[in-house]
C-alpha cells in the first residue's frame, strides 16, 4: 500500500463522505532517461452523519475506522473541521 491521502467527496443535506486513497508514485532511471508513474487506489470511504460516523470498504463492508485514524493522522483533523451539511462540495 502506498502513501494514504484523504478527499473531501461530498458535504450537504446532513451528510458527509470522505473518501480514503492510497497514492503509489515510482520512477526508474536508465541511462536512456526516466520513466515515472503513479496510481490511486480507493481504500475507504467515510460517512459522516448526525448519528454517527463509520467507514465502509469499497465493496461496501464496515471498515475500521480506528485502524484508518492510526494510518491516516490528518484523518481526525478532517472528521472534526466541519459539521455535516454545513456547506456543499461536490
């Protein structure tokens, strides 16, 4: 898995999704030049509701969503830097 990263997906109507990639970057050099690419993978997203807040996998299965703030710090920051609906992003 590479470097985890979070997104904002939507945010109105008393509901909040943040979606929870992996990011893979990787280069090779020789002595004809260099070849970069990269990838973005889905791991989770994260519900965020008047009632509560869970993750779900991305074949739609209860994710732990404790194990996803050890991985991912800036998780937390997001989870608590708005209330659900209070603005719309998507």
């Amino acid at each position: 898995m590479g470097t985890l990263r979070t997104r904002p997906v939507f945010n109105g109507l008393g509901l909040r999704l943040i979606a929870v990639e992996s990011v893979e970057v990787r280069h090779r050099s020789s002595p004809g030049g260099c070849q970069s690419y990269g990838s973005i993978r889905p791991i989770a997203v994260v519900v965020c509701r008047p009632e509560g807040t869970y993750a779900l996998d991305m074949e739609a299965k209860p994710a732990d969503l404790d194990q996803l703030r050890r991985e991912l710090p800036e998780l937390d920051a997001k989870l608590a830097s708005s209330e659900p609906g209070q603005s719309s992003n998507h």
